[in-house]
C-alpha cells in the first residue's frame, strides 16, 4: 500500500466522488455538479484521484471522461484480509482445506457442501486460485501442488431495482 491511496480516501468529497463514478462516469464538472461543489475544486479532488491510481482519465478530444479504477480499489480492500497457511495432502479438495482455516463456515444442504459465512459473516462466496476462477465447486476442485486460494464474498456494489406490473387478464 502506499501513502496516496490512503490520503486519496481522507477526504469525505473523494470518497463520495469515487461511490459516484462507481455508478457513471462523468465529466468533472457534471461530477462538480453532482457534489455542490466548483470546478476548480473538483478538479483538484480528481487529481489527487488519479495520483492515487483509483480514477482513471479518457480524452476524447478536448472531453475529459473519468471512470473509477475498480481494480485498484478491490485491491487497496483486498489487502485487509487474513492470510493463512496450511499444508494438506495431494488432491485434497479446497473444501477439506478450508475447513482448517479458522472462521470459514460449511454449511450442508442436502447432500451439498459450500461456504456460507466467514467470520460468521454469511453471505455468497466464490473462490480462486493463483487468481483464476475455477469452473468446478470446492467439493470437486484437488489441489495436486501449492497454490493460493482466495475467498471473495459477493458484494453488491451496483444495485439495480426493478419494479414490476402484472396485467390482470381480461
């Protein structure tokens, strides 16, 4: 980690513009409007945004359109996680691993086994290894050498609400 992406994060308007871009890009001063605030302002905001690596910048002539570097701020969050260490045997499957490690819950639905909390937060999980989202269940995936296995909880970052009508049939 360094130093600008924890300053980028001090200020309130910062954060607030990053969950904005989250949502839609934006001019910077479309973003300036957004927040109530002037241009010049934002537009020293943005900078300090970008020094950070977590906006991102494309010019489309003399349009300047900012995005939010997703990437980079699932990064700078996934380094506040645990890491552990444990050995197991050959073609030990992820779920027998994961049952070593403190805090991750197993819950069984009939004849299913998956990850349903962690740390007693419940919720729906994924897992990669070595960075690759492998397409088989933890119950099926071996582990036949060493490797890193990352547990990720969905998150809803962007929600989308939808309201529907039944017509009633005449």
């Amino acid at each position: 980690m360094n130093e600008e992406l924890f300053k980028a994060l001090s200020s309130r308007t910062r954060i607030e513009m990053v969950k904005r871009l989250m949502k839609s890009t934006y001019h910077v001063s479309g973003l300036a409007q957004a927040l109530g605030i002037s241009v010049p302002v934002a537009a020293k905001h943005v900078k300090i945004l970008e020094q950070a690596k977590l906006v991102d910048r494309k010019t489309f002539g003399k349009t300047h359109v900012l995005t939010v570097n997703k990437a980079r701020l699932y990064e700078l969050l996934g380094a506040f996680g645990e890491q552990y260490e444990v050995e197991v045997r050959k073609g030990t499957s992820i779920l027998e691993v994961l049952k070593d490690v403190a805090g991750v819950g197993i819950r069984k639905v009939g004849d299913k086994e998956f990850i349903a909390s962690i740390d007693d937060e419940e919720g729906f999980y994924i897992y990669e290894v070595d960075g690759n989202l492998p397409s088989t269940s933890v119950t099926e995936y071996r582990m036949e050498k060493g490797g890193e296995i990352a547990i990720k909880r969905l998150v809803p970052v962007r929600t989308k609400s939808v309201r529907v009508r039944v017509k009633e049939d005449r």
